[in-house]
C-alpha cells in the first residue's frame, strides 16, 4: 500500500526490475489517483484527489484574505475506489 500513485509506481519499477510480476506475485496500490495512474478502461471523469485537495486548499487561503487561522482548520474530502491493474482485480 502506498500513500501516492507516484510511490506505487517507483515501487511497480523496483519489484519488476527485480523479477517479481505485479500483481501477479505482489499487489501495489496507491492513492491520489493521479492521471498518470488512468488507463483506457477507467473513466477519469472526476477530479483527482490531489486536484480536489488542491482547489479546496485554494479557497481556503482565499476567503481569509491573508490572515491567519485561530485554529487549525479540518476538512474531509470524499473518496472514490477506482480498480486498475495493479491491484490485480482488474
């Protein structure tokens, strides 16, 4: 399980340069759901989460016209599982 697609992909290099077969022998899964991460079977019809993250952060910043939070402020975003390949379920 990695926290990034990014990580999940250097991972996918290191265990096939190494003679594992993913996912066959070793399921890698990542998270953020960057496009890089899409493939032709799965429609990428949504933001990524990092490009929610990020807008969401946006206008954050932007309604407090530079001054500073009182307090740490939470937010929690929706999530969606989208199976590829490397999880081998796809």
């Amino acid at each position: 399980v990695c926290g990034t697609d990014q990580t999940a992909f250097g991972v996918i290099r290191l265990l096939v340069d190494s003679g594992i077969r993913v996912p066959e022998d070793v399921i890698v899964t990542g998270f953020d759901g960057i496009l890089a991460g899409a493939d032709d079977s799965t429609p990428n019809d949504h933001p990524s989460a990092m490009e929610e993250l990020g807008r969401r952060a946006v206008r954050m910043l932007l309604s407090r016209n530079g001054k500073p939070w009182e307090k740490p402020e939470k937010l929690i975003l929706p999530v969606r599982l989208i199976v590829r390949g490397s999880c081998g379920c796809g």
